[in-house]
C-alpha cells in the first residue's frame, strides 16, 4: 500500500481536498484553480493599497 492511499483511507478530510482538487481540474482555463473573493474583500485591499501609498505620500510633503 502506497504511503498516498494510506493517509487517503485514514483521513477523510484529506480525501475530500483531493476530491475537489481534482474535479477542479477538468475545468479549463487560466481561472481553474482561482480563488473567489468578495466585493467587500476587494474593496479592504483597495484600501489597504491606497493608504499604502498615500501615507509615504503625506509624511514626505509634511516635512
């Protein structure tokens, strides 16, 4: 018995990742394996980016 199919049959929530994993394969394209982000995730990295850059911005033209 392979060390793969070993830890398949004692953890299931192993074999369940592989299952996904693996039907996520017969999808095509460059977005197979993608993750999904909200609309409010996307808009907290935006502004997280945003601040980023600004806060260098504002502490250099304040001297």
């Amino acid at each position: 018995m392979g060390i793969e199919r070993g830890l398949l049959q004692r953890d299931r929530a192993l074999a369940h990742r592989f299952d996904v994993f693996n039907a996520s394969a017969l999808n095509s394209g460059p977005q197979r394996f993608a993750c999904e982000i909200t609309n409010k995730e996307l808009w907290v990295i935006l502004v997280a980016v945003a601040a980023s850059v600004m806060l260098p911005v504002l502490v250099i033209l304040s001297v």
